[in-house]
C-alpha cells in the first residue's frame, strides 16, 4: 500500500483522538473539574479502528497490542454512561465486530499477519521492546480507568489516568523519533500538556477558563461547551 495513504490513515486517527482530547479538555476547563463526555468514548472507537489498520500497514506490533488492550474499554465507558444503546443498531454491530474481524485477518490473511508483523526486521529488538513497554503503559490508563470507573458504576477519568498517560506518551514519543514514526510523534508531542492540564484540575487548580473575563469570550465558551455531551 502506498506509504501516503499508509500515513494519511494514521493522521486521520490521530486527528480524531487529538479531538477527543480537546473536547474532554475544554469540557473539563469549563467545569473546573475534569469530565468523561460521552464524545470522548465515541470519538475514540472510531480512531481505534482506523489505528488498528493504520498498525497493520505499518507492521507494528506495539500500536496493535495498544489499541485492541483499550478498544472494548471504550465501549464498556459509554455502557456505564447509559449512552452506548442511544447509538444506531447498525453502528453498535460494527463497532463491536470490526476488531474481531481484523484479528482473525490477521490470524489467517496470507499478506498481512501476525508472523509479518511479529518479524518485522525494520524494528530492531530493543526498540519494539521499548515501544511494546511504552504501550502497555500507555493503555494501562484505561484499565486502571475502568476498573476506577466499574467501582463508581460511572465513566470517570481520575488522577492516576493522566499521570500513566505522561509517562506512556513521553515513552512512546521516544519510541517515534527512533521509528521515524510522524503519525506517533504528532500525536505525543501534542497530548503532553493536555493531560498536564488534567493532573493540575485533579488537584484543585482553577480552570484557565475562569480567568477571562471578556463577555464574548465567556458566552462562546459556554456555547461550545454545551454541545459536548
């Protein structure tokens, strides 16, 4: 496959979860507190599926293992906030079917499969084991989130979420500049202060949002934060 398209594939699920981010972020500076909206949770599966075969093309084992540990957390997070059944039937099915599929193409498909990716002589063996490390980190957030969560009966991103994704992303973001990887380097270097941002409003810092006292400003605020749900 051409590497373009190879790369557009995964800047566009990097674009969706850089969103995703930024939604939860300006949601949570308007609440002063940080908040799980339900946009989050979709904008997620959706990058997730395209992140699964953007890691196919790309024959890397780490991206893989990372989003199939997370992607049924996901839907599991809409299921706690009562919104995963507001989403069409159709879209349920495929969401919920896709990773299935792609993993047994992966088990059985005679040009992209497991036994490519797993000897893909492109990464040395240091640096998938640096990348596989940074990974599991990085998506440990979301077990640790939704077993926080499974104990709330609610989806909430609490304090140790965000400083396990720090560490995973500065990890992972090592892990592109030796891949030559722009997809992963875009996507860390962006999300640092983010979740920066989340740790200080964890720990009772006051939003940047209150600190504008310009009346337009505050009402377009206000009118962007309502249509995050």
């Amino acid at each position: 496959m051409n590497n373009y398209l190879i790369f557009g594939l995964g800047f566009l699920s990097q674009v969706l979860f850089f969103a995703r981010t930024i939604a939860q972020w300006f949601k949570s500076e308007k609440e002063g507190e940080v908040i799980s909206p339900d946009l989050f949770w979709i904008l997620s599966l959706v990058a997730s599926l395209l992140m699964l075969a953007y890691g196919i093309f790309r024959n890397d084992l780490a991206i893989l293992l990372g989003q199939y540990i997370v992607y049924f957390i996901y839907i599991r997070n809409l299921q706690l906030k009562n919104s995963w059944k507001k989403i069409p039937a159709g879209l349920r099915f495929l969401f919920f079917i896709a990773p299935i599929a792609i993993f047994f193409w992966l088990l059985f498909g005679a040009t992209y499969n497991f036994s490519q990716i797993i000897g893909n002589k492109d990464i040395p063996f240091l640096l998938m084991f640096w990348g596989l490390a940074g990974q599991i980190i990085f998506t440990f957030r979301f077990i640790y989130q939704w077993i926080y969560s499974e104990k709330k009966n609610d989806s909430v991103l609490p304090l140790g979420f965000w400083i396990i994704s720090s560490i995973g992303s500065v990890m992972i973001f090592v892990y592109s500049i030796f891949r030559l990887d722009p997809v992963l380097f875009m996507a860390h270097s962006l999300g640092i202060f983010i979740y920066g941002r989340n740790i200080l409003l964890c720990l009772g810092k006051k939003s940047i949002f209150s600190k504008i006292e310009i009346p337009f400003i505050n009402k377009t605020i206000t009118k962007v934060s309502d249509k995050i749900k």
